[in-house]
C-alpha cells in the first residue's frame, strides 16, 4: 500500500528532522516559482495536532537546504543551552529506581517516572522524567481510560501522557534531593492558596 504523501501548504515534505520541541521540515512542489518551503511544526497543544509555522519559500535548492540545516542547528544550540543551565547532573530513571506499576495500583498524586523510551533522546533525564499524576481516568486502576494528566516536577509544567507511558512509582530512596525539594515548595504553596467555596444550590 502507498504511503499517503505528508502536504504542507501544497508542498510535499520531503524531510523532516524532530529536534527539541519543534519538527524542522523541508518541502517541494516543483510547479511552484518558489519549489521550496522550509517551516517548523509543533504538536505543543492539549489535542497534539500538527501546527506549522515560520513557513519561508524560495526557488534556490542551497538556500533552502542551509536554512534547512540552520535551523536545525538552532535548536541543537538551545538544547544545549538549556543543558549548561541545569544546576547539577540529571541522570535517567530505570526501572531499578522505581517501583512496577500494575493495573492495581492508583497512581493519583504519586511521584512517577515516564519511560526513557517514551521521550525524545535529547529529553531522556530525569528532570523531564519526573512528574506527579494530577487528574484522568487513567490513574485509577482497572480504568478503560487511559489519559494521565500530571505536573513535571522540574518545570511546574502540565502535560498529557497515558498510563502505559510511566515507568512506575519512584522509590523514595531514589528520590533526586532537588526533586524531594521541590516537591515540598509546590505543596507548601498549595496548601497557601484560598479555599474557593461554591454557592449552595
């Protein structure tokens, strides 16, 4: 069977790079005066759908390519960046430091780790790892559901996941000491916030 052709503005993506948050792509339509597209694409959104951007077209082979490869270029430099910025070493989580998750466990505010697998291997550490379970079905044991929606630990961020993506509960003497710290910070704050009462009906 013929694998349907990936289009973006009519263009047909003939290479695609996925690096850091972003998917670099260079495109052809070979009837247009400008052939070639180079864009960005990101899934950063609640329902994970494709969105382009930075769309820049032009009729020189080379130029594109270069921009192609720049920006590609680009986002390996940020990443890197960001590495240099971390405050100490965060080494990825296995399956040593954590204990199995099982369709019997309920896993609502509990410290989990997702599978290195399960991420980008520019992302495989364990502070994009680490994250608490806040809502979705698929917390609860024997759930048709499987959507988990948790708060990284390291950014604050929240994220979707499904269930079968987390590696397991971490076990507390395998707890990072930032982690541990951070952890206490956002329940503390937690705990600050005011009651909001809902009107009697």
């Amino acid at each position: 069977m013929e694998q349907e052709k990936r289009l973006v503005k009519g263009y047909e993506v003939v290479q695609a790079i996925e690096i850091g948050k972003v998917e670099v792509i260079l495109a052809v339509a070979e009837q247009q005066d400008k052939p070639y597209l180079v864009c960005y694409c990101t899934r950063q959104n609640p329902l994970s759908m494709e969105q382009y951007y930075g769309a820049e077209s032009g009729s020189d082979y080379l130029k594109a390519m270069q921009d192609f490869t720049g920006r590609i270029q680009d986002e390996i430099a940020s990443l890197q960046q960001e590495r240099a910025e971390l405050p100490l070493d965060m080494p990825v989580l296995t399956e040593n430091e954590c204990h199995a998750l099982t369709s019997e466990v309920n896993i609502e505010n509990e410290l989990l780790a997702i599978r290195p697998e399960r991420l980008r291997p520019e992302y495989r550490a364990a502070h994009y790892q680490l994250v608490v379970a806040i809502d979705g079905f698929g917390m609860s044991p024997h759930s048709r559901g499987r959507a988990v929606y948790v708060r990284n630990v390291y950014s604050g961020k929240e994220q979707r996941w499904n269930r079968e993506d987390m590696l397991g509960s971490v076990k507390p003497e395998h707890i990072p000491p930032w982690a541990q710290q951070r952890l206490e910070q956002q329940q503390a704050s937690e705990k600050k916030r005011p009651i909001q009462h809902k009107d009697a009906r």
